[in-house]
C-alpha cells in the first residue's frame, strides 16, 4: 500500500488508553505493529479494571482524513 504513511517506525496502529486513577484520568498512547498485540499491552498496563476507553486509530500522518475524503467522494459518485 504505497498510499499508507506511517510515523514511529512503521508501526501501523496507535491506541489512546485512558485508565481512572486517584488524580483523575490518566491517557497513554502506544504504537504497535499487529493489532493481536493490544491485548498485551493492556494485560502489562495498569489494571484493566481502571480502564475508561481505548481508541484504536490506524497510524497515519494525516489521521485517516486524506483516505476518508477519498471514500466520501467515491460513495457521492454512487449516489
């Protein structure tokens, strides 16, 4: 997929996990390679009990927008 940019080191996903904690909510980000993997990395987080939400976003340099409009336009051409 030569229209895919990636940042940190072609890692192809990134998760906001955001976990409660006594001083309020606490949000770490993490990039991995296989989305099998996120399952690790919330086992070796903090507790998964304290876990509020993950968003889990392919990791590219415009945030999807670029492949989003693409998508957009081809789905108004067939309506």
């Amino acid at each position: 997929m030569s229209n895919v940019v990636t940042l940190h080191d072609g890692k192809r996903w990134k998760a906001s996990i955001e976990y409660q904690t006594n001083e309020g909510s606490n949000c770490t980000e993490h990039y991995f390679e296989e989305i099998s993997d996120l399952h690790l990395i919330i086992e070796h987080g903090p507790d998964w009990n304290l876990l509020r939400r993950c968003i889990v976003t392919l990791n590219r340099f415009d945030d999807g927008e670029e492949q989003n409009s693409v998508e957009k336009a081809r789905h108004a051409e067939r309506s």
